[in-house]
C-alpha cells in the first residue's frame, strides 16, 4: 500500500472471492495491525477520524495490553482446531489499551502449530485435542499411523497404539480415519507466560492446559492483577514471574 493506506483499500482483501469464508478480509500477515509511518502528531485525531470511517481503531502502543494477533484458525486453515480469531477478539475488546508496567502481548493459534507464536508472547494460547480410540470402531488400516508426523502411533495387533509422550495434541490422527474410531477425549487451550522476544528472547512456560475460553479470560485476569501488584516499571511479565518465582505466579493465576 502506498496512498491512502489507512482507507482499508487493500487490494488483495477487495479481490477476495465472495465465496472465500468472511471476505471481504485482510488476510493477515501484518500481526493484526497496518503500520502506518510519519503522520505528525497533531495530525493524529484526524487519522483517528478517517481510520473510525473504514471501520478501524488506532492500537495501543507503549506499556500498555496490545492488540491481540491470532492465526487465521477456523474455519480458514484446514489444521484449525478452534476459532482462534474469534476469542482474540474476545481477549482483545476487555483487555486492549490496559495500562501496565511494561507492554504485554497476547495470541491465539488454532492448533499446535502454534503460527501466531504463543510461547513467545507474555501470554498465548494454543489449541489442541487429545485423542482417544474407540477400538471397535477401528479397521485396523493404520492411516492414522502413517500420518502422525510425531511418531506417536504404532499397529499393535492391528490396532493402533498410542504413545502419549510422543504425542503433540494436533488431532491429525483423528482427522485422518475413515472410521472415525479417533474421539477427543479433552480438548481446549494450553497456556504459557512469560514468553518475550526482541534483545532477550526467552520462551514462555506452558502454565494450563486445555482450558476453555472463559477459563482463559480469567487467567489473563489474575495474570494482569498479579502484574499490577507486583511488576516494576519496565519489567516485563516474564521477568517478573523470574524475580517472584514460577510457583507464586502460577498459584496466582490459576487459583
Ligand atoms: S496455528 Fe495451526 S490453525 Fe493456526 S494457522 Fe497455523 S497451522 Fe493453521
Ligand atoms: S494427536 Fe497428532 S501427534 Fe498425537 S497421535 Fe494424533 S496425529 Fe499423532
Ligand atoms: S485410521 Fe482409524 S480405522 Fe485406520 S487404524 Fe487408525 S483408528 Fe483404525
């Protein structure tokens, strides 16, 4: 884009099909947000003006709860496990704009790909299934074996047998059978905190797991009380869950 960017005249998103699922959209690609450089400052509430007439808002920036990204999820991405876009935006109406001690980013994948990066953000949600076998549904034809990318399944007596540390939750196995002897037998959001990039990446700790949207939003919560109470200015969440200890983090926040 280089005139008028800030019109939502993209033209990819104009020349999407009507057929493809919720177009006309931006397909993504830009962390959820269109960066748009050198508008002067007193220039800024007219910008505001024109961005609230295509229908955007201006994200939150500094130490503040950022716009949340997502990966396209359901029902665009054929691994999609749950509708990542929808609970970000969910996250994104209570939380965006929150002013905190240092900036905070949160992000939904839809499955255990985990594309939008959750585990480098301060807080990120991965989707993921665990599957179970309904033996007598199965044929023995050791699809699901071949496919698991992970290793996780073997034939055993012409059954497949799953080994669950092996197993990274994507459901694939069960999307795979003809028979559909694969059921889920818990299926959510695993959660990590504490993850940043940048000068000092450092990857964040997987705190929950399949927890559904409304657990998830209580967790943001605590996690954000707890940061109020105890962050220092500038210290952003994953160093501070270093200074207090993972434990009292984690009993904070999934109390
Ligand atoms: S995280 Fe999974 S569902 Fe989301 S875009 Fe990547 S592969 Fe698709
Ligand atoms: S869920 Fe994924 S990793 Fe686990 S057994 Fe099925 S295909 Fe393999
Ligand atoms: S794909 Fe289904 S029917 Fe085939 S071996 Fe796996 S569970 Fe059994």
């Amino acid at each position: 884009m280089t005139s008028s960017p800030y019109a939502c005249a993209c033209p990819a998103a104009q020349s999407l099909p009507t057929s493809f699922p919720g177009s006309p959209r931006w397909p993504g690609g830009t962390a959820q947000g269109i960066e748009i450089p050198w508008i002067k400052f007193k220039e800024i509430e007219a910008a505001r003006k024109d961005l609230a007439g295509a229908g955007l808002t201006l994200g939150p920036c500094g130490p503040r709860f950022r716009t949340v990204t997502a990966c396209p999820g359901l029902p665009v991405c054929r691994r999609a496990l749950a509708d990542s876009q929808s609970f970000a935006r969910q996250i994104d109406q209570k939380f965006s704009g929150w002013l905190l001690p240092h900036k905070f980013k949160a992000t939904v994948s839809a499955c255990p790909n985990a594309c939008s990066r959750p585990q480098e953000n301060e807080i990120g949600f991965c989707a993921a299934v665990q599957p179970y076998m309904e033996a007598d549904a199965c044929m023995g034809c050791g699809l699901c074996v071949d496919i698991c990318r992970e290793k996780a399944l073997v034939l055993q007596d012409g059954k497949p047998l799953l080994d669950k540390s092996r197993c990274v939750l994507c459901a694939d196995c069960m999307q795979s059978c003809p028979t559909d002897a694969w059921k889920a037998e818990r299926m959510g959001y695993a959660v990590y905190a504490g993850g940043k990039n940048g000068r000092h990446p450092t990857q964040g700790e997987k705190i929950a797991d399949f927890v559904n949207e409304e657990q998830g939003m209580m967790i943001i919560q605590r996690c954000l009380d707890f940061y109020l109470q105890h962050g220092k200015k500038r210290e952003r969440l994953g160093d501070l869950i270093r200074r207090v200890g993972r434990d009292e983090f984690k009993a904070a926040v999934l109390q």
